[in-house]
C-alpha cells in the first residue's frame, strides 16, 4: 500500500467486490457509446491519428486550438472544420510536429481555426496524410460556453453538502451524519508512520459535545476539513462577488453554506477552532474502523451501531482553547468571514459587521512564529508549508471589508497584508493558484484594497508589486505550456494537475479583470482547452463535460448512488486529480473494497496514451487521478464563472 501524498487517498484493501453481469454489460455498452469518435476507446486506433479539442467549446471571439495525435510523422495532413450542415468554416494543413508524446503518438500537430468567430455547432475532420475526427464542439459566446460548467461545478457542492439540509441532485442524495449536531471532541490519535493515517489506538475524548453538522465532504470520502472548506469557500465567495451574484442564486446559497459550516468550526467564546469532523482510517488489527475502512452511502452511519467512530464522529480541534491558530487555517478563515462581510455590507450592515469581528478574531490569534502548520489529522492528507499568502489573503479580504463598512481598521489591515504578500515572494514552496497557495488572489485583491485607498505611501509593496507578482505567476505556467505539446501550463506528471491548471485559467481571467491586460489571454483559454479534452487523453477532466468525461470516480458517493448504465454522468461537476506521475501506479491499483461498484467494467482505456512521465485512468480504484476533490471543483467554479 503506497503512502499517502499531497492528494488524500482512499484506504485500499484487499477485500473483493462484485458487480452483477447485468450492472457490467450495461456499462460497457455505456462506455463504448460515450467514447465519441476521437476519444481513447478499446477499439481505438485503427487510425492513424486522433483529433483533440475542447469538447464543451469555444468562445467565438477567443484563440481556437486543437492537436492532431498521430502514430507517426505525417508532411502536410489536410484539415477542415465543419459545420453542423456539413459545410466548410475553415481549412488548412498541418504544420511542422510539436514532438512526441509516446512511442504509439510519435508526433503531434496543431490545428488553429481562431479565425473562426461565428457561432454554432461544429466537428474537425483530417485528411490525406492522416485522418481523425473530432467530437462534436460549441463555438460561442462566452456565457453559451460556460454557463453549464460553472453550474456543474456548483451543482458538485450542493452534493457534496453533509447534514440535514442536502440536496437530493442527480445522486438523491439524502440527509447524513445528523449526529454531527452533537460531535465530541477528541484528541489527535498517534499514527502508525509519519505518512500514514493508520491509528495506533482509538483517540480519547477530551471535551464536550459540539455542533459541527453541515458543511462539505471533502473529497471521495465523507471527512469534513477547514482546510480544504476555508479554500473552496473563499473561492465561491469570489466567485459570487466577481460576478454580482444575487442573493437567490444557487452560488451565492451554496457559498453561504459553506461560511454556515466554517462559524460552527470557530468557537469565539473559548477561541477554539475546531478543523476535522471524522476518523480517516482506524487500527491495523480493525479494532477500531475509520472512514475509510468502510464502503457506503453516508446516511448510513447516523445508525451505525457496529463501527462506534462512524455512527458518532470525532472532533479535533486546532489547538487548545485561546492558544495561537496556525496562520493557514487563521488567513483564510479570516479571509472567508471577512468575504461574508463584503457580500452582506449593502444588504444587511449589522450582519456584516458581525462577519468582520469574527474575522478580526481569527486574524489576530495567528501565529506569525510557526512551527509544523496543522492542517488534518494526520497532517499527511494535506501537508501544506506555506502560510504568508494565507495571511496575506485575511488581511486583503479584512481591508476590503473594513472599506465598504466604514471601519477605520482598514488601513492597519492593509499594512500587514502587504508585509505578508512581500514576505510570502521568499517562502521556498511558492507556486501558482491552488489550495496550497493562495497568493494570487490575496495579491489581487490587496491591489484593489490599496487602489481604492488612495495608493497609501509607506507599505511594504505597491499596487505595481502586487500585479508584478501575479504576472511573475501567469507568466511561469505561460513558459510551461510553451514548451509543452498541448499547451497545459501545469505540472501534470505530480499531483493536482487539474487544480492547478484551472488556479492558472482563474488567475488570468482576474488579473486581466483587474488590469485590462489582455496579453495572457491565449494562454488562460489553452488551460481550459487542455482540461476539457484537448490533451492527450482525448478526454475532459471534469464529469459530464462534453462526449468523453470520467465515469469511475474514486469516491463513495459517486459509485454507490451515481448511475452506472450511462443514463446520466455519474457525479456531475466533478473534477478530478487528472493525470499523475506514472510511478505512483507502480504498484497496481489493487482490489476492490467490499460493496464498491466496479467501474470501469474491464481494462484501462487510457493506457495507450500514457507519456511524458504521466498516466492517467479512470477507475474507482485510482486515488491517484480520479478522486474528485472540493479544492478541486473550488478552482473548477473559480474559473468557469470568471469565464462566463
């Protein structure tokens, strides 16, 4: 059993499933009818090409690019883009090859048809050298293209939801983990390693009963974290105030959610902030049974009499009562309540105002002096190092609050938002938008603050330091998809490619928002190209997105209530790790935990595209690319909205 890496993993043990023949036969006839021409089937490669594009579409006044994946080098293939009459938009030939992808794709082209800008339906066909054809795609305005992954992906959260107030969606969903209302806290269990979550002993309780009901789960499992929540929520938030949501809109309620979630977490009388709702694994010897030991739907566990650690959850806190809060989880909670602020200041003043003193709070319990942050338990499922961006995040977030309520706090809180954005420049695990590094949209959003302050004097960066930064972010995925044959500007041989490719695709669209620079346009619209289908894969990251998406999430939820005949997409709006480095499949994806669904029926119709140090499948069993995630969706929304 491998360890547990950056991107939290299911427990694996070797305990076979069945699946009916009946449940087996439909899904494969599901699956050879959701493979459309061009996507990585069985009966694949009878061609000497494949045809990749984004599968959901393109915007009509935006940069259009697709790959032809040959299984050799060709001179001059001839390429049409069809309308869906058939009649002829654009034309060309292939240029010289971009390189090789594996040994079976020697050679990948470029097809660029962004002189196309009417609307419509379309498909490109090649010919002559090497033929493929692609799916069908949508060119269009940027609302026709992605109005319906923005609300996938908020259509995700609202399944993800835990406690009495779900919504039943396309899974039925029904109410879960009630006891939740009435949670004792614990003490962090010991572990049998330091990359494990395998328990040495039960924890003891150490404390009362709390309400931590509703909120998230957190990924293909039913745990609850601050960690990941005070991510997902701040990006939503965001989102909502990028766009003007109303109050009654399903993203606005679904952001409210999660701040509902995050105020029972945050204790203001004892100061106590409460991080996990949940045991991840139990003992070697099964004496004690955690989450993932057991395969089910999540409202069975409120009668669970059998597994006493799922029927009544565990909470840990942070720390002990008034003692100093990691400044990870105390940024961007603070930032999440100060974000509320912002959203009810017109509205509803006194309530926002109520949202600002909880986030001043929070901000000043944390400790600028830290040691090892406190992410989980174990730390192992989310080991983030970087905190400056976090903190940096709070403070934009409580000086852009403070502004719109009057509050003459707002300068203070801009000063140390800009000594942390200048501090966080020097932290050695930096990086681009992602759940482990927040900088982009604290640095943003601290240019706004500062802009709208009157460009103070005397504060450790200026608005120009702040958008250099975030172009110095743009411009590092920018030289990566440069180099690369589909133009992805993420890492996609290590974990979370896709988050970080949609953080890249979002920074754009805000800094651009923010600035009127328009230079990294082409750019923002290759991620989103790459992560819906024009990669290698031929194949969209994010479940029911355009004709090839994934159907095997490793996650409980989608396997046990999502359809498995390809009658619907099986946990719509996920998005999943997507590829990861081939070795961490070295060891096989194992067996199939009792009561899981099988998924897919037989093989791994991906494997012939594994390269460059990646693979990918999509199998229930592959934690390692196909568990889909809340920081995940988070910078799926976060995108797509700002896209829209």
């Amino acid at each position: 059993m491998p360890p547990t890496h950056s991107r939290r993993r299911l427990r694996r043990t070797a305990i076979a499933a069945t699946a009916s023949t009946a449940v087996l036969a439909a899904l494969t006839a599901a699956w050879a009818a959701n493979s459309a021409s061009g996507a990585p089937v069985r009966a694949a490669a009878a061609t000497a090409g494949l045809v990749r594009v984004n599968q959901v579409g393109y915007t009509d006044s935006g940069a259009k690019e697709a790959f032809l994946l040959a299984k050799g080098a060709v001179t001059g293939a001839a390429w049409k883009l069809l309308d869906s009459t058939g009649a002829v938009a654009a034309s060309g030939t292939t240029g010289a090859s971009l390189g090789s992808w594996n040994s079976a794709y020697p050679a990948v082209y470029l097809i660029d048809f962004s002189s196309v800008k009417t609307d419509g339906s379309y498909h490109l066909a090649v010919s002559g050298a090497a033929t493929g054809t692609s799916p069908t795609f949508t060119i269009g305005t940027s609302s026709a293209v992605f109005d319906k992954p923005a609300a996938d992906a908020t259509a995700f959260f609202q399944a993800q939801r835990d406690g009495a107030d779900t919504i039943p969606g396309q899974l039925g969903h029904k109410p879960s983990h009630l006891n939740d209302t009435k949670a004792t806290v614990y003490n962090w269990p010991s572990f049998t390693t330091s990359d494990g979550d395998t328990i040495k002993a039960a924890p003891t309780k150490i404390g009362g009963t709390v309400d931590v009901s509703g909120g998230w789960f957190d990924a293909g499992d039913y745990l609850k974290f601050t960690e990941t929540t005070s991510y997902a929520v701040a990006a939503l938030q965001i989102a909502a105030r990028q766009t003007g949501a109303s109050a009654s809109s399903a993203l606005d309620a679904e952001a409210q959610h999660g701040v509902d979630w995050l105020d029972k977490m945050w204790d203001p009388a004892t100061k106590t902030l409460y991080i996990q709702v949940g045991l991840g694994s139990g003992t070697d010897s099964g004496s004690v049974v955690g989450d993932h030991d057991v395969w089910r739907l999540p409202e069975k566990d409120d009668a669970d009499a059998a597994h006493p650690f799922l029927k009544n959850r565990p909470v840990f806190r942070a720390a002990a009562p008034g003692a100093k809060i990691s400044p990870n989880q105390a940024g961007r909670l603070a930032a999440d309540f100060a974000l509320a602020a912002q959203r009810f200041a017109a509205s509803d003043p006194a309530k926002a105002r109520a949202y600002l003193a909880t986030a001043a709070q929070v901000y000043g319990l944390a400790d600028t002096s830290p040691g090892k942050l406190v992410t989980t338990v174990p730390y192992a499922y989310y080991p983030e190092t970087t905190w400056k961006d976090d903190l940096a995040l709070g403070g934009a977030e409580l000086a852009l609050a403070a502004q719109k309520l009057g509050d003459s706090r707002a300068s203070a809180w801009l000063s140390q938002a800009a000594t942390w954005a200048k501090g966080h420049q020097t932290e050695a695990d930096a990086d681009t938008l992602n759940m482990y590094d927040t900088s982009a949209l604290a640095d943003l959003d601290l240019a706004q603050a500062i802009k709208a302050a009157g460009n103070p004097s005397g504060l450790a960066v200026t608005y120009d330091d702040l958008v250099g930064y975030v172009k110095a972010q743009i411009t590092t995925g920018q030289n990566r998809a440069k180099a690369d044959l589909f133009h992805a500007g993420a890492i996609y041989n290590d974990f979370d490619a896709d988050s970080h490719t949609l953080g890249l695709a979002a920074t754009t669209r805000l800094y651009r928002t923010i600035t009127g620079d328009t230079a990294y346009n082409r750019f923002g619209v290759q991620q989103l190209d790459w992560l819906l289908g024009a990669n290698a894969w031929g194949t969209a990251f994010m479940v029911g997105e355009g004709q090839s998406f994934p159907h095997c999430t490793a996650g409980q939820l989608g396997n046990l209530a999502g359809s498995l005949d390809g009658s619907a997409p099986v946990e719509l709006g996920a998005i999943v790790n997507g590829p990861n480095d081939s070795t961490q499949f070295s060891g096989g994806l194992g067996d199939y935990l009792d009561g899981m669904r099988k998924c897919p029926p037989s093989g791994d119709p991906y494997s012939a595209f594994t390269g460059h140090g990646s693979r990918y499948t999509d199998d229930v069993r592959s934690w390692q690319s196909s568990e889909p995630a809340l920081d995940m969706d988070a910078s799926g929304l976060l995108a797509f909205y700002l896209s829209s």
